[in-house]
C-alpha cells in the first residue's frame, strides 16, 4: 500500500496516496464514500489500483468528510465546488501540472465540474456510472421522485454499516459474504451514519446539467446497462451533451468498477489514455501454494461457545496475516478456521508455514499445513487448478503441528538451509499417482 499522506484544501486535511510511475497521471475520484487505507484490503479493489498504475502515476484520495479525511460538520455539508476544489488540491500537492480525471458516481458529477472548470489542466475526462441530477424533473424523467429519494435517505441511518446497498452498488458480488463483510465495514470506517445522510442530501441537490455542453476535453463513460443506481437513459443523455464524448456501455448491473467489468474498464482506460491496449494476462502460472487449517477445530468450538471461539479466530487470522505478509504470500480464500495463500517462491511459502504454526501455539492451538509447488490457472477470477487441488490434499495429509510438503518443493528449495523428512508415498484423493511426502523440519 502507499503512503498515506495529506494536504491542505481551504482549512481541510485531505489525505491522499500515489501509486506508479508511469508518463501520464491519472487521479481517481471516488464515488459517495471511500478510504484509501482500506481499499487496498480487498484485493479487487487493490488489483484496480494496481492496474491502473502500471501505466499512469497514479493519485488516490478521500474526499473531505470521509476516510481519512478531515470530518466536517453535517449541519453544513461540502458543497460540489469546496469537493472539487479538493481536486486541485492533491493535484498541486502531488506535484501534478495536469492529469487525467477519473470520476465514479458521484466523483464523475465533481470530475465534471473540474474538468470545465480547468481544462489546462485535465488531460482527459474519465467516469463510471455518472449521473446528472438526484431528483426527477419533466426534462430529466430518470432520477428518483423526491418522494423516493427522502424514503432512502430516511432509512439510511438505520441500515448504514451493513451491506445492504450493496445489491445495488455491486450486485454481482452482493452474495459473496466476504466482499460483503469488508464492504460493511468500509462503509462505517468510512463516514458514520449521520455523516452519511448529510452527504447523501447534498447529493440530492446536485445538478450538473449546465456544465456538460461547456467540456472542452477528450471524454470516455462506462456505464453498465442495468445499473440499479442510475439509469443508462441518464448516460446516454448526459453523453449526447458532452461534445465528443464516448460512451461504452457494459454489462451487468455494478455501479462501480472494481468487479464485473474491472477488465473492460482498465483496456478502455487504457487505450483511451496511452493508445496501445494492455498485455493480456497469463492465465496459467507457476505458483507455491499453501493450506492451513485449525486441528481439531470444530471439537475447539463447542468446547469454548461461540463467543470464545470467534475471538481466538480473529486472533489467529491476523497472526496469519501478519505471516503472509512477512514473506509475500498472497492471501487468496479464507474459509472458517482454514487459509489459501500462493507464493512467488516454495521458500517463503514453506518458512511462512512454518512461522504460523509456531506463532498460533501462543493461542494454545495447533494448525496442520500443506505446500505444494505447481502450475495454477485463473478460473473465473480466482486461483485454480490440479497444483491447488495438491496442495489441499496434501494438507490433509499432516500431522498437528506438521508443515508437509511435495517432493516437488523440496527439491525447488535445495540450498535453502530448509531440512525435510520423509513421510513416504501417499496416494491422495482425487489426484493421479502417488505422491512423495515430506515434512518441513523447524
């Protein structure tokens, strides 16, 4: 992650990173809410950034009011020009003569207003899933009743913090329970409940319909057609007055573009920025995998109640983060007491295993471990393939407190200083052939 750093915008502390080091500077304008901290946790969210700065300099920021942000009063709300003008601040602080604008939702209504407002400096005008207005008009049918709109706003305190808005933010991952558990607790360490009203109704005033005919920049929109926040109608209009601005429309319902359409999003960007589209992604990998699960742990469950057993989980799961990233592993599924991590090296990978089950012994638990070194394939967006299927077999190969591992790692690591025993030849379920065991010694 970057550094976390701040400027001043009027007498308000923004906090801001940059990410890369590529030819142009592109600055992300987030959408109602966000933390630069913590969109790095969820590794969608951190692949984007990633991804965006492998060919730009990146800048991230947390608008005023939220994230790391200074908090500033409801009663009084920013105004869309004090937001804006949080723009040109980290501009300026990062040292950024001129930049491609980057606006989602709400950060494409502000990217508008900056983008006419300093066209010397705005390379290029970029947002996703914008709209023009919050409140329904004759002449812009799209947007909610005002009716609609105070019954939202009217029941967000209530529901702020939980994920029930993310069926219409993301809703193709609404059901994954651990996107939605990381975006409800991004939503309270973001801005809390009466914070959030109190933007919320400064959305609903906003109208930018004026603004659009004076752009005078390059201009690229993505919107998905389904989008349950605002409307394609309310793109392809606000397109047709924007003068030559493109609009590619996606599929799917996402508001944001961190998920379903992540993709498409960074080629477009991509192209429309540099003119030279990115090299596809290798979709079969050399890679170490590790497994890790709790000995005994359902027996460890009853034994301590609910209450107990979840605080000695959140106690091991951040003993094995701190592990994975000591050594560079890369946390891929979590599932009850058990972790999935690859590595870019078997060392690590088995030096890792190693330290975790040494450190949960303080926690009066024992894990078992199994590590495996093979090629891997990207299956719908996550690790697969034979070499995972391996690595989880030979997990449950082991003894408590054993690090096993395949022949195939021992003999990557040689030279290493790690020492190994046999275990002998195991046939492992759902595998061909049998497999030469061993067990990491430290």
């Amino acid at each position: 992650m970057p550094e976390t750093r701040y400027t001043k915008s009027g007498e308000v502390n923004i906090a801001y990173q940059i990410a890369g080091d590529g030819p142009i500077d592109v600055i992300f304008v987030p959408g109602w809410i966000s933390n630069v901290e913590l969109g790095w946790e969820d590794p969608a969210i951190a692949r984007f950034y990633e991804r965006l700065a492998s060919f730009s300099r990146l800048i991230l920021f947390d608008k005023r009011g939220t994230g790391l942000s200074d908090r500033v009063s409801d009663e009084h709300p920013p105004t869309l020009e004090e937001r804006t003008d949080d723009i040109r601040a980290v501009l300026d602080a990062a040292g950024s003569p001129r930049a491609a604008i980057f606006g989602v939702s709400e950060g494409g209504n502000m990217s508008v207003v900056f983008a006419a407002t300093y066209p010397s400096r705005t390379a290029a005008l970029i947002t996703h899933g914008i709209f023009a207005k919050r409140i329904w008009s004759a002449d812009y049918p799209w947007a909610p009743m005002p009716a609609e709109r105070q019954a939202w706003l009217h029941g967000l305190a209530t529901r702020w913090g939980s994920d029930a808005d993310l069926e219409i933010i993301a809703p193709s991952v609404a059901r994954d329970e651990l996107i939605s558990a990381a975006f409800a607790r991004r939503s309270r360490l973001s801005v809390s409940p009466s914070a959030a009203v109190a933007l919320g109704r400064m959305n609903t005033d906003m109208d930018i319909r004026a603004v659009l005919p004076v752009l005078r920049v390059p201009t690229l929109m993505f919107h998905a057609v389904d989008d349950r926040d605002s409307n394609i109608e309310e793109a392809r209009w606000i397109a047709a007055r924007i003068p030559d601005a493109r609009l590619i429309e996606l599929p799917g319902g996402d508001h944001i573009p961190f998920y379903a359409n992540q993709d498409a999003v960074i080629e477009g960007v991509q192209v429309f920025l540099t003119g030279a589209r990115p090299t596809p992604e290798a979709d079969r990998f050399l890679a170490t995998v590790l497994f890790t699960d709790i000995v005994n742990g359902t027996s460890r469950a009853a034994e301590l109640g609910d209450h107990r057993w979840g605080e000695l989980i959140e106690r091991h799961h951040l003993l094995v983060r701190t592990q994975l990233g000591r050594f560079r592993g890369v946390e891929v599924d979590t599932a009850g007491d058990g972790f999935f991590a690859t590595f870019d090296g078997p060392a690590r990978a088995v030096r890792c295993a190693i330290e975790i089950r040494d450190a949960v012994r303080g926690l009066g638990i024992e894990i078992r471990a199994g590590v495996h070194t093979g090629e891997c394939e990207v299956i719908a967006g996550k690790t697969g393939g034979i070499a995972v299927i391996i690595g989880s077999r030979v997990r449950e190969q082991a003894a408590p407190g054993e690090v096993l591992a395949t022949s195939t790692v021992k003999d990557l690591v040689a030279g290493s200083g790690l020492r190994f025993e046999p275990r002998g030849s195991r046939r492992l379920k759902g595998v061909p052939d049998e497999w030469q065991i061993f067990s990491a010694v430290g």
